[in-house]
C-alpha cells in the first residue's frame, strides 16, 4: 500500500537552489548577536573598566548593524535564501565574529565558542557540503586567534598570560564541539522532516479514504434519487410501444429507448451493490465484519488467511457481545496494509484473531514467514523503517516502494482510533511475524455510542416502488 504514494509525499532532503533559512531568521539571529556584543562590551568597558579598543570594537559590530538594516530593506522578511547567499551570510558572520575576538584575547575571550553557531544553524538548514565548508572557516579562524590575537583586557596587575597547551586544549575543544554539535542537529533537523513528510502521506492516505467512502454514498444516492424517473421513462415507452403497430416507424426508437433506460437502471443497481454509509443498517461493523471486509481483497490467493472472531475465555454476560463499531475509513485501511504486508511475507498463511471482553477489543494478525528483523523490531511504527528494496514486488502481487511508510501509516491511523500496537515475533520453534493491535472497548465503541446519542430528523427520501404497483412491473 505505501507503494501507492504519490511522489509528492516522498521524501525531500536535498536542496534544490533555495536553502531552508529564511531572511527573517537570519536577520533576528544577527541583530540578537548583535545587541549581546553590545551589552557584552559595555559591561567590561563600563563596568569592570577593562582598557581595550571599543572604536574598532565598535565599528565591527556597526558593520553588522548595517548589514542588517541593508537586507531586511532590500529584501522581503518572508524571502527564502539561496543556498550561496546563506553559505556568504553565514560566513560573514563567522569573519565579524572573528574579527572581535581579536580585538579582545583571540582564543583565550571565553565567548570563542560562539564561532560554533554560524556552523550550526548551516548544518541545520544547507547541504553538508557547505557546512563542511563553514566549518573548515570556523576552525581556520579559530587556529588564528590561538596564536595571534590582541591581549585580553585585563588588569595591569596581575596580568594575565594563559599558557599555549591551554590555548591548544580551547582549540581541540572548539574543534571538537563542532562537528559534535553539526551532526547532532543535522540529525534531529532531518527526522523532523522525515516525521513531516511522512505525517503527510498520511493525512492524504485518509483524505483518499474518505473521499472513496464519500463517493460510494453519492452514488448510491444518486441511483435512489434516478431510480424514479428512470421507472417513469420505461413506463411511458412500454405504453407507447403497446400503442404502436409494427409498421410505425417510430416503434424501432421507442423500443431503443426503453432498452436504453434498462441498461441504465442495470449500471445503477450496480453502484448500489455496496450500502451508501448514510444506512444505518450498514454504517457500522462487528469486529468479525470488519476483518472479512478488510482480508477480502486478500483472499483467495497464494496465502490462506484465516479469521476467527470470539469473545475471551473471562467474557461473560454482555462482555461477550460482539463490539461494533463506526465504518471508519482510517481503521480499515490501517489493518488492510497490515494484513497485506503479512500477506507479502506469510509462507502459506496469514493468521487474523480477535477476541474481546468488558474492557479491551484484541486483534492479533500473525503469518508463518521470517519474521520481523531484530535491527529493526524496535523501530517498526516509525517513518522510513523498512525492510524492502525499492521496486520489490510483493508475495501479495503489489508493488512496494520500500519507504518504510506502510506501517508508519498504518500505526498513526489506528492509534487515532485509540488503539495500542505492539510487534514481535512466534516464539521458537515456529516463525513468522505477530502484530497485537489494542482497543479499550470504550473507544472501539465510543463513535457508535455518539451515533446512537444523537437525535436525528427523518429524512424526505422516496421509497422504491412496491413490486405491486405499475411502474414496479413496467420495469
């Protein structure tokens, strides 16, 4: 079923011309660095009345201001940067940031750890080229401050003279805090993305399925609502024809019509082989039902699936009634492509059991292949997790992408129901894969219950006609 998506759901993680920083951000960080360098030169000017050179210290952060106040006047505040044009912005600030360290002790000013931001926002919104290359400037910045630099502001008496295997040991740190803090965020900024992408594919999953749920009940309410016109038409052609001898060279078009409105009447009674949701009769589904509709399109191939559906040997009284639920789109795509992805993989069976008591609702769907991988038990449910090759077709005769998103899909769209998962493997010695699915009865049956709260007006529909009636035997 994943292998069903759309490319617009795919994933996206490389950049193509523009990078994922906006102006505004960029803009915001800068004028945030630039009011703390501000208060920070301030405080040991004014307050600690360090000596040091406020005139350049000052027009280097000027520089800054002005660069700001350039690009949010030349630029819109929601303009998205150009990879280039970031990896330049980025620079820059890594150089300014630099220059003010020398004016004030190089290496041994305790804020040269700052020279790491630069690095890793860009690891965070460019591609790993450009942030290499911002780290490269970064770290060959930092080499220049750890044996040139302006002494750090200090007192006269005593001065002070860090030794060079401490300005070497700040170096490795700097060197070594970066790519630390790079992949880490790299990292966390990728599954946030992966996490959105595949959120997506499945809201538009369930958005398919209710408007496939949507439309089979506007067909099925559209052939009610033709149902009597179509019997008036074949009415008036029957008497019509009746009317007519065989040399009336109308008989041939009054005959063609009336085989034309029962060809109609035919196509329509196919759309209503499958009850519109607004039947009550057929807007809900016993736990057994829903298996059967959902293994159908599964049956009858290479595997055997086998349903049961009973009560827990602790049911008693009105626990042991069967649960029904709502005609839920979401639940029943979401064991489908849990039951097809037992299919894929089952030697010869795919087992679906259900049982139920007072509190729970249990479906367990276990088939007799391999079995669940052990590198990646742990992280089934979880977008990209996936055992398959791109392309490979499946046992079940579908085709699979191998994006990890079938059980990712499949597990948000049942937990949205209330459900809890839980996946393993047959104990030794048999094989093959087990996934429990956990309903609290409550939840299984609370949209039912909603249902049967709710008042509803009748509805004006019209009822078919009566086998008695002429318009019935016309047809």
């Amino acid at each position: 079923m994943a292998g069903n998506l759309p490319k617009s759901v795919e994933p996206r993680l490389s950049f193509d011309g523009d990078s994922q920083l906006r102006l505004h951000t960029i803009v915001r960080l800068r004028w945030v660095g630039v009011i703390g360098q501000i208060l920070a030169l301030s405080v040991v000017y004014f307050w600690l009345g360090f000596d040091l050179p406020a005139g350049p210290c000052l027009i280097v952060i000027a520089v800054s201001a002005w660069v700001n106040v350039f690009l949010a006047i030349r630029y819109p505040a929601r303009h998205r940067l150009s990879v280039n044009f970031a990896t330049a912005l980025l620079a820059y600030d890594i150089i300014q940031l630099a220059s003010l360290l020398y004016l004030t002790g190089g290496i041994d000013n305790p804020f040269t750890m700052l020279i790491v931001a630069p690095v890793t926002v860009s690891a965070a919104t460019l591609p790993l080229v450009h942030t290499i290359g911002l780290g490269v400037l970064a770290l060959g910045c930092t080499w220049v401050l750890a044996f040139h630099a302006m002494p750090l502001p200090w007192y006269v008496e005593p001065p002070l003279a860090l030794p060079i295997l401490y300005k070497i040991g700040i170096l490795f740190a700097v060197a070594a805090s970066m790519p630390f803090l790079a992949l880490y965020v790299w990292r966390l900024t990728k599954e946030g993305r992966q996490m959105s992408t595949a959120l997506a594919a499945t809201e538009l999953v369930l958005s398919r399925e209710q408007k496939l749920h949507a439309l089979d009940g506007l067909a099925a309410a559209a052939a009610h609502e033709l149902g009597t016109p179509l019997s008036t038409i074949t009415l008036v052609t029957n008497e019509l024809a009746r009317q007519m001898d065989d040399t009336n060279p109308y008989r041939e078009d009054i005959l063609l019509l009336r085989s034309q409105a029962q060809r109609c009447r035919e196509i329509l009674q196919k759309l209503t082989r499958h009850p519109p949701d607004e039947d009550p009769l057929h807007a809900t589904l016993t736990v057994k039902e829903m298996l059967h509709e959902v293994a159908e399109p599964y049956m009858g191939g290479r595997v055997a699936i086998q349903i049961r559906a009973t009560p827990s040997s602790s049911a008693a009284g009105p626990e042991a009634r069967q649960p029904t639920s709502l005609r839920r789109p979401g639940v029943i795509y979401g064991l489908g492509n849990i039951i097809e992805n037992a299919a894929d993989y089952a030697g010869s069976r795919v087992e679906v059991n259900a049982e139920w008591d007072g509190q729970n609702v249990v479906v367990v769907i276990a088939d007799d292949g391999p079995g669940f991988k052990p590198e990646v038990i742990d992280n089934l449910g979880e977008p990209y997790v996936t055992t398959r090759t791109a392309g490979q077709k499946g046992k079940s005769g579908g085709k699979v992408s191998g994006l990890g998103l079938g059980f990712f899909i499949a597990k948000t769209l049942l937990e949205r129901s209330g459900a809890r998962f839980s996946f393993d493997n047959r104990p030794a010695p048999e094989h093959g894969a087990v996934v429990r699915i956990v309903w609290p009865r409550a939840a299984f049956e609370a949209e039912l219950e909603g249902r049967e709260n709710h008042v509803a007006l009748p509805s004006r529909r019209r009822e078919p006609p009566s086998p008695g009636d002429p318009i019935s035997d016309a047809i």
